[in-house]
C-alpha cells in the first residue's frame, strides 16, 4: 500500500530534522492576566450568560483512600494522588448550551466537597476553528484554554490538576460550527492528598532540594526531568531523553509500571521546573510553581522485563520552559557512582547521589549477575527515593542516563535500604520489537552508538497557519498560508499535510488542496530553518456536504458489498446515527467470540491518485472489541470503545482490491451499543443496491445473482432452507436420545 510506503519515507525524513510541534506556551494562569479577547464569554458578557448547571461529585472517604494507597508496595504502580468517579451516564449532558450573539457557549461547574483537588480528562475531542475550551478554578487563580490545536489522533485533552473544589468547564464556538463540536467529559478525578505538598505525607527530611549547591554540577540533567500524572489519578517521574541523531524529538522515559499503554498515554500531564526556590526548604515550606505544563503523548514502547515505557510529547516543551535532553550510555558495564533526579512523594524535584559502585543484578536481588535487567544502589549517600520517584533516571559520572527506577526499599527512614534501577543497557533492544525496546526510536538511522551527550534542543522558528475557511463543501479547494519568524535564519522550508495521513501534500508558504472526500481534522505545516530545526502548527477544517446523500445511495447496500465468509450476522441499513445525509450502515447483532463484516471487490484503474476514505464510528468494550478495517486481507484499522464519528483515508495502488469493514468481539463482555458505523464511503463508485437494504448480503458471498446487498432472491427459498434445517435438527435430536447421548 502506498500509504504506508510514503509515509514511512516521511516519518525518515522528518526524523533528521530538529523537532519542535507547536508555537503556544502552555501554562496555567490567573483570569485576570489572560487578554480580553481570550477569555470566556461567560466572563466577557457575564450579563448575558445564565449561571453554568453545578453538578455535585461524591463526597470521598480520605482516610479509607490514603491508607489504601499506602499499602501499595513500591514498583507496583503510580504513586495516587485522586481517585477518579464512576458515573452511570454521560456526564456532558449535565451541561447546558446557550448562545451570545455569534458564540454558542456550553458550561458546567463542577463541585466536590471535600477533594483537595480535581482534573478532567476529555475524549473523543474535536474543536472546529474558533473553539476553545476553558477551565477555571472557583476562585479564577487557575485558568487553561485549548483551541483547535490541540485537535490530536488520539483525540483526548487531560487538564493539570486544579487545587480547588470547584471546576468550571465552558466551551466557546462559532454559532455555525457548533454542530461540528464534540467533546465528551471522560474522566473526573477528585484529589484525596494534595498536589502541591501533603503534610500528612510529606517527602523526608533528607531529600535535597535541587536548587542546593550539590546540584551545581547537574544544571543541565535537572532541566530534562519532570513530574507527570497519568489517567488524572496518579504520579511518576520521567525524563526528556536524546536521540542519536540530536533531533529534538520529544521522547520521554518513564518506567512501565508507571502504567504506561496505548491506552494510557494521551492522559499524561507534564510539570516542568517544578522545584524549591530555596536550599533549606522543607516540604512544608517548599513553593514549587506548577504552571508549567503540557498535556499529552503517544506511545512508543515498553517493557517490563527491565521496567521501562518510552512515550512521545504531543509536542515539544516550549521554549520558555528551557528544557534538555538528557544523554545515555548503554555500555554493559555498571557505574562507579550515580546520582538520580527525582520527584519523591510527587513533591519539588530532589537530587540523590550513590558515591559507591552500582551492581548489575535482578530486580529485588542483591546477587550480582552479568545478565541481570538491574542496576542495585545499595545505599544512597546523600538523599533518597520515595513512592513518586518511580521512572526516574540515574545518571553516571558522565553526565549520561543509564537506568530507570523500579522501586526499593530505600527513604530517610531507611537510608540503608537499597533500590532498583532498570538498566539502559537492556531496555536498548527489550524484548526484540519496536513497542519493546529503545533502539529504533534512539537511533532510528542505525548508527550503532552506545552513549549520547545531553543537549539542550535547537531554536525552533515560530508559525501561525491560516486557512481561508472553516468549513469546506465536498470537492472544495482550501487555500492555505504560513507565516514564520525566529529560528536560525530566515531560509525557511514549508511542507504542508491537509489530512493528517504523514504523507506530503504541497511545499510552499502558500499551498492549496481540493478535497474529493470527507474530512474533519487539522492541516498541518512543517516549517523548518536551514540548520533543519523545524516547528508544526495546524489548523481545523471540515468538509460537509450540502448535496445528495453520498453514501448509501437510494438507503440500500451498494451493489456488489456482501457478508463476509466468516461474518456471523449481515451489516444493516441505520438511521440512528449518521455522519451525512440520513443513513448510514450499522454492523449486525452478534454475540462474543463472533464478527459482523461486509466487504466489496474494487477495480482501482487510475495510474494514481487511487484511494478509499470513510468516517467511522463505535460504541465497544474499550481494548476488547474492535471495528476493523482490512485491505487485501491486511488491518490497516483497528477502533475501539466510545468513538465518535472520525474520517479515515488510505491510497491504494493501481488494481483489484478487496475492501472489508468488520465489527469483531473477544469472548466476554459488552459495553455500549456493542456495535459500529461507517458511513461518508467515497473513493470507490457506489451503484444503488436494488432492494433489500436491511442486511449485509449472504454470509457466505457467494450469491450469484449479483445482488450483493440481499441475503437470497426470494423469501420462498429461505423458507425452503430454514424449514430443512429445522427438520435435519429435530432428526438428530431424536437419534442422539435413542443413543442416550
């Protein structure tokens, strides 16, 4: 298939450049320091905005939640911080719409009790131009927005944490756009200990402060380090680690019992330069800012034979926030010291140093052992680690990571206890896949180099995108501009993508691109200057469709698109949930461990330029049942849980194709409407089925009438089979009882 062919030359290309994904700092701020045009209608025009719904959470038992997270050993998890609430329906329709002149505005408050704080977690996500979404605090100190760049493929938004009992949520839009907005509220978590700084729970008094003398030496490795909290509820540390080709790409290492997954990594949340101003403060008094965040990741790899997760920053750390990247040696030999660069209990950042030999040896083993996955601290010298330590790394006396931390039993308590550090050495190649090791994100150019030097990134150009529409009708032309500033130099490269496929559509500053399918995503250009140090910025578009029904055409099955040999029930004719016009089709009811999947053979006879694209949606046991979309035999999709309609686009080389769209079950459990949509199918020429449009054609495919879209050509012959079926059971029924069986 082209499309994985162009893309992975792309994603070669793009590797030799110096990364940078987007021009907007992210940090948390008071209501009153944000501009007037960027705050929220409801404050803009209080008098004309009602009061937003309250809905009140649950109150929490604090006490029963601490002692239950403090009896979690260590290395077995993040360290927790809130506990998320189980609601029986969608929380989104607690809120209520209203409009302001040209703005419709969406609110809802949320109110909790007695949490310490709360977060939110957002899915199936998708912001037109001109949306925002804002969160506020109760008291307006603490103020985010996202607007549609941050319109992502895993289509989540995971917000920091606000240390306040109330959460205000509003979503501005154009009035025209709203149809096209979708967010649903997919996690709330209340906090049971602080964020900041727990009293009850606070780090030991033999942590060191970062900003101490001792870290002196370790100025650039303290920059690379951050706190992050996954799935709204829980804390790790990790750090932005170097590549051998120095490209600024923002990977991050962590540990995999952190819980790190596919799943899971587009709710990590990213604090940097979280650290005590002064040298003597104790937890207590320590005044760590936390408004530096970013949120969001792709995974990459994990393993846990040696404990370790490699994600992906949805874009790289600003500027302003003056990150590194951290170096790493992969030799096999253990260090003669070490000094590690830590969050304990989640708190301030601290610094610890071993001034004695590590040992290679197995997780919780003190018996050394050349082929072990770990490097033992036998006891630290100075500092410690704590439950929130967890991914952290430790470095040599070459400035240079060589593991990650597991757990131990070491803190101010007991400062003679050792710890476990997954070794870099055996994360390199992992279990022997990309999703397991580090090496084929590190040096994807094979270089063979075992150790790498920390570097503090390039200056990346600055970039705004416009688009001259926010909506397109199918078979448009989008005109679209870049402007850039800053970098190295002037001599800018432009690239543009227009459907968020990894494949080049057009150079130039101003590029323009016809749309011959649905779409509902961003259009992204890569800027880069000459010394190859790039920046991506992107911009929503929407294409619609004002005409005739696309698919299905007269609301039956196309011609030709038949039930699968191994399909257990036919996909049918819907009209409950659409993406355009007023049908759509629906894969068929059937039961765990079976498959509903219709399919249609296609003659692409274009020399090029050939492609299938169609918009989807499920309602599934997330992780469990899948929709599945397969060319030639090959998955080139896989969807699962509570998505929302989303278009997808693949090209096709010249020739016969087989095309099947398939809803697949494991053997237990279902969730939702257990079921999936497509709809908006163009690429391919649909010829209107001739009746019969409830069902998916014969399972079997092997109607010779032609009439793909119907299970049998008349009602006479299915009675006919339905009646000889009935009666060769009955036959052997009665034989298996005069068998006694």
């Amino acid at each position: 298939m082209r499309k994985h062919l162009t893309y992975c030359f792309l994603i070669i290309s793009l590797l030799s450049l110096s990364w940078s994904s987007s021009t907007h700092a992210e940090r948390i701020v008071t209501m009153d320091a944000l501009p007037t045009e960027q705050k929220p209608v409801s404050v803009r025009y209080k008098s004309l905005v009602n009061d937003a719904p309250v809905y009140r959470l649950p109150k929490l038992n604090i006490n029963a939640l601490n002692k239950a997270a403090s009896a979690k050993k260590p290395g077995t998890g993040p360290f927790e911080f809130a506990k998320p609430v189980a609601f029986k329906s969608s929380i989104v329709d607690k809120g209520v719409w209203s409009e302001v002149g040209d703005t419709a505005v969406w609110q809802l408050t949320l109110q909790s009790i007695n949490a310490k704080s709360l977060n939110v977690g957002f899915d199936n996500v998708f912001l037109p131009q001109g949306a925002v979404i804002y969160l506020s605090s109760g008291d307006m100190k603490q103020v985010v927005r996202f607007d549609d760049s941050y319109n992502k493929e895993h289509g989540q938004i995971w917000t920091p944490v606000f240390n306040h009992q109330k959460l205000n949520i509003e979503v501005n839009v154009p009035r025209s756009l709203k149809q096209h907005t979708r967010f649903n509220i997919k996690s709330v978590n209340q906090g049971f200990r602080d964020f900041n700084a727990n009293a009850d729970l606070k780090s030991g008094d033999c942590n060191i402060n970062v900003v101490c003398p001792q870290g002196d030496n370790w100025r650039d490795e303290i920059r690379s380090v951050a706190r992050f909290v996954i799935n709204g509820s829980g804390l790790c540390t990790g750090t932005l680690i170097n590549s051998a080709v120095n490209s600024s790409r923002p990977y991050f290492i962590t540990a995999d019992h952190c819980g790190i997954t596919q799943g899971t990594a587009p709710s990590l949340v990213f604090y940097w330069n979280f650290e005590a101003s002064q040298c003597d403060m104790n937890t207590n008094e320590a005044d760590g800012q936390l408004e530096e965040f970013q949120s969001g990741s792709s995974f990459r790899a994990a393993w846990g034979g040696s404990d370790f997760a490699l994600v992906e920053l949805d874009e790289k750390p600003d500027n302003s926030f003056q990150t590194h990247w951290a170096g790493w040696d992969i030799s096999e030999s253990a260090p003669n010291s070490a000094v590690a660069i830590h969050h304990p209990s989640g708190h301030e950042k601290r610094i610890s140093f071993e001034n004695d030999s590590l040992t290679i040896t197995q997780y919780g083993s003190s018996a050394s052992n050349a082929n072990g996955t770990h490097l033992r601290v036998g006891a630290w010298d100075e500092g410690t680690t704590e439950p929130g330590s967890s991914g952290s790394a430790i470095w040599n006396a070459d400035k240079r990571m060589v593991g990650t931390l597991t757990g131990g039993g070491a803190s101010c308590d007991a400062p003679d206890e050792a710890d476990w550090y997954g070794r870099m050495a055996v994360h390199w190649l992992g279990n022997n896949t990309a999703a397991t090791q580090l090496k084929v994100w590190l040096d994807p150019n094979d270089t063979g180099v075992t150790s790498v030097d920390g570097f503090d990134g390039c200056n990346a150009p600055t970039a705004q995108v416009t688009l001259d529409a926010a909506t397109l009708e199918l078979g448009g032309t989008l005109n679209a501009s870049v402007t850039a500033s800053g970098g190295s130099d002037s001599n800018y490269n432009f690239s543009w993508d227009f459907n968020n496929d990894g494949v080049e559509d057009a150079a130039g500053e101003n590029a323009s691109f016809v749309y011959d399918y649905f779409y509902q995503g961003n259009v992204t250009a890569v800027v880069s200057d000459s010394t190859n140090c790039a920046v991506s910025v992107s911009s929503s578009i929407v294409v619609t469709n004002s005409g005739d029904e696309v698919f299905t055409a007269n609301g039956e099955i196309p011609e030709g698109w038949e039930s699968s040999a191994s399909s257990n029930a036919p996909w049918q004719i819907n009209s409950d949930e659409t993406y355009e016009g007023s049908v759509s089709l629906k894969s068929g009811t059937i039961n765990d461990e079976q498959t509903s999947a219709i399919q249609t053979t296609y003659d692409f006879d274009q020399s090029s330029g050939n492609f299938i694209s169609f918009a989807v949606k499920t309602s599934s046991e997330q992780g469990f049942d899948f929709f599945k979309f397969y060319i030639d035999n090959q998955e080139m999709l896989s969807v699962s849980g509570n998505s929302d309609w989303q278009t997808y686009r693949f090209d096709l080389e010249p020739g016969i194709h087989e095309l099947r769209w398939s809803y697949e079950k494991d053997e237990s459990v279902s969730e939702g409407s257990d079921t999936a949509w497509i709809d908006a199918v163009t690429g391919i020429t649909l010829e209107a089925g001739s009746g019969g449009g409830n069902d998916g054609g014969d399972n079997g495919g092997n109607d010779d009438s032609g009439d793909g879209d119907r299970l049998n050509d008349s009602g006479g012959g299915t009675i006919y089979w339905v009646l000889l079926l009935l009666i060769s059971s009955l036959f052997i029924k009665q034989l298996y009882r005069q068998k006694g069986v």
